[in-house]
C-alpha cells in the first residue's frame, strides 16, 4: 500500500524537507501545479495576454472536477470560495417557497455565518452526538417547511466521513434539498454525486484538491441549476457573456473573472488526481491513518473522532495547546494543522506510514515534557 508515495513523493519539492501532514488545509505544492502558475505568470509576462488560453485552462479545470465527482461539466459552477458557493446556493431558493433550513454541528463555522446573514431563513442545527451524526438526527430535524439541508461530507475538526448516500435518500423522501461541503473529502476519499443523489456540491482547491486558494468548484445538478435563479450571478453566469439570458445549467451561479492563477493550479492538480484515481489514494491514506490511529492510543494521546464509524482520512488527537503544539512541530518541519483544542495529522498519497508515526513521536514526546 506504500506503492503511491513511492510513486509520488519526487514530485513534491517540500515533502523532501518537512513532514507535511496539514492537507485538511494546505497540501503540499507539486512540481506540475508549480509548473502551471509560473505558466501563468509567463503567459502574461511574456505573450502580453493571456485571456482565451486562461479561458481554455477555466473549462479544463471544470471538466477535472466533473470527472473527480461524476458530473457533467455544465454542472460545475467556478466560484471564488466555499462560502461563496453556499452563498450563491442561498440566493437561489427563493422559487420554492419555503424558508426553513437544516444545517449540522458539524459544519464548518461559515455555514453558520451564510445563514445568519439570511435572516429570512429560519435554520435548525443537528447537534452530533458521541461525535457523530446518526441518521435518525435527519429524520427529526427535517420537515416540510425544510427547503435545503446542508451537510459537511467530512467534519473538519475530526475526519468524522459521513453516509452522505443515506442522507440525500432522507432529504428526497423527505422534499428537501441537500448541498454538501466537500472541502475536507474531494481528493481523497471517492464522491459520485449521480449515485449518491446529491443535489449541490462545493469543494475549494487548496486542501486535499493540491491547489491554492482563491477558487473553488460548486456542483448543481442539471435538472435542478436550470430551474433556479441565484441572485449572485453576473457575466461569467450569462449566455455569452453578454445576452440577457442565464447560462445553462450552473454556470449560472458564476459571476466574474476567476482567479486565474488558482484556476491554473487547480487544472494542473485535478489532472494529477484524476490520473491516480480518488480510490486509490483513498485506499492508501485510510490505511497509513488507521495504523497512525492505533499508534496514537499505543502512546497515550487521546483521539478526537468517535471509535466507531468509517476511517478518517485524518488522525485528529486532543491537545488543550493545539497551536503551541504546532509551533512546535513547525520548528521540527513537522507541518500539522492545529484547530480548536485538536490536532489534525492529515495526510495524502504522498505520505508514508513512518511519516505519520514521527509526528506522532514528536506530539507524545511534547506532552511528556511539558
Ligand atoms: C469543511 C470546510 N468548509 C468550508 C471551509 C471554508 O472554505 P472557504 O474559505 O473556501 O469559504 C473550510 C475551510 O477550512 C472547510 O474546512
């Protein structure tokens, strides 16, 4: 199962000097996405304008991150973050009359903020318990009145991975929408939206997706995006630019020029993913991290995910100093990712098992001592 860092690692210049295990928020920059900014850069510097070829890059970039999640590139919409895309998702429901909406504990804070901005809405939380989101939560929490359900695929504080397939089969009986944030799975653990019955779906480029940040992808699906009229739309969501009609299908939840030089890198990324195959790297990552987890309790740190349930594709131990513990860990080129009173030990395909056990080392070595 070491087979994909050994493949890998030499395209990752800083994996030969640091032990990077922070992709739950920035992974490691590869060679090939590095190429591919400084193409940008180059473009502009040395062809004076760059505009139909970064346009050209823009429609590679979707047609990637349709692959990675079994979409139809009309149904992938480029938006500048997360949040915007749930912002945009927000501003489009207005046709269906309903104006209740269900989001998790487990959602990242800036689901929170989207829909407290909305103040048209009103919202219930699904409080976890035991550090899940059973099943049986979604069957109470949502009703009649409720026009989305917003759910994180994966929870970012811990890697709790939920059933997103069970979920979308609730919010269809029960007549609600549901918008998944994938920021913390897309590149590492397999999304098929068609399957799983998903009806909106975000994920930024810069963690596990090997991008940088300014961009992020926002799926609708077809039937549903032509259908729907986002108040935040501008040029990038209109026929041509220019014709006073909404795009088909997502583009409409588009508005204006993309980062371009995210856009480069993200094309350049989604490629590298795509030809190693989400399940693969899926594979790899869950078993280094199931063996780093049994390491973990072996020295005495507390995990922070529940015991039961799937693998994270992170190992996230309790620590009261998390960032101390990372400033640390920094000065020893040991890259984590604090958050909370957590720290995330997240690894991709190019991390080994021996990687994740000397971060662990140092983490116990830091305890001990203090
Ligand atoms: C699960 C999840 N959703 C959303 C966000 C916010 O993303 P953005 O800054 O692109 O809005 C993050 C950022 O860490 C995240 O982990």
């Amino acid at each position: 199962m070491e087979h994909l860092p050994q493949k890998y690692r030499q395209l990752f210049p800083t994996v030969q000097t640091h032990t990077m295990l922070a992709s739950c928020s920035q992974s490691a920059l590869a060679e090939p996405v590095s190429r591919a900014i400084k193409d940008y850069h180059d473009s502009l510097l040395h062809m004076g304008t760059n505009w139909n070829e970064a346009i050209e890059k823009t429609e590679s970039a979707r047609n990637e991150f349709a692959k990675l999640i079994g979409a139809e590139p009309d149904e992938i919409a480029i938006v500048p973050s997360v949040s915007d895309a749930l912002v945009s998702a927000a501003s489009s429901l207005s046709v269906f009359g309903k104006k209740h909406v269900v989001y998790t504990e487990m959602d990242f804070p800036s689901v929170s903020h989207v829909w407290q901005a909305q103040s048209d809405y009103t919202v219930s939380v699904i409080p976890s318990i035991d550090g899940e989101l059973p099943l049986e939560q979604y069957e109470t929490y949502i009703m009649d009145e409720t026009v989305l359900t917003c759910v994180p695929h994966v929870h970012y504080r811990d890697g709790f991975v939920q059933d997103v397939k069970a979920i979308a089969e609730i919010t269809q009986r029960k007549g609600s929408l549901l918008f998944v944030d994938a920021y913390q799975s897309a590149g590492h653990i397999p999304i098929d939206v068609k399957a799983w019955g998903v009806d909106m779906l975000a994920a930024g480029t810069r963690k596990y997706l090997l991008g940088i940040p300014g961009m992020a992808f926002l799926y609708v699906r077809k039937e549903l995006a032509d259908a729907l009229k986002p108040k935040t739309s501008a040029w990038f969501g209109w026929e041509s630019g220019f014709e006073a009609a909404y795009a088909k299908g997502a583009r409409r939840f588009q508005t204006g020029t993309p980062a371009f030089i995210s856009v480069y890198a993200a094309a350049a990324a989604l490629s590298l993913l795509n030809h190693i195959g989400v399940s693969h790297i899926r594979d790899h990552v869950k078993t280094i991290c199931a063996d780093a987890c049994q390491y973990a309790a072996e020295k005495g740190l507390q995990l922070a995910a529940a015991p039961s349930g799937e693998q994270p594709g992170m190992v996230a131990i309790r620590d009261e100093r998390a960032l101390e513990t990372a400033a640390l860990l920094k000065k020893k080129k040991v890259i984590c990712a604090p958050r909370d009173a957590v720290i995330r030990l997240a690894p991709h395909f190019y991390n080994t098992k021996d990687e994740l056990r000397h971060a662990i080392d140092e983490i116990a070595a830091k305890t001990i001592h203090m």
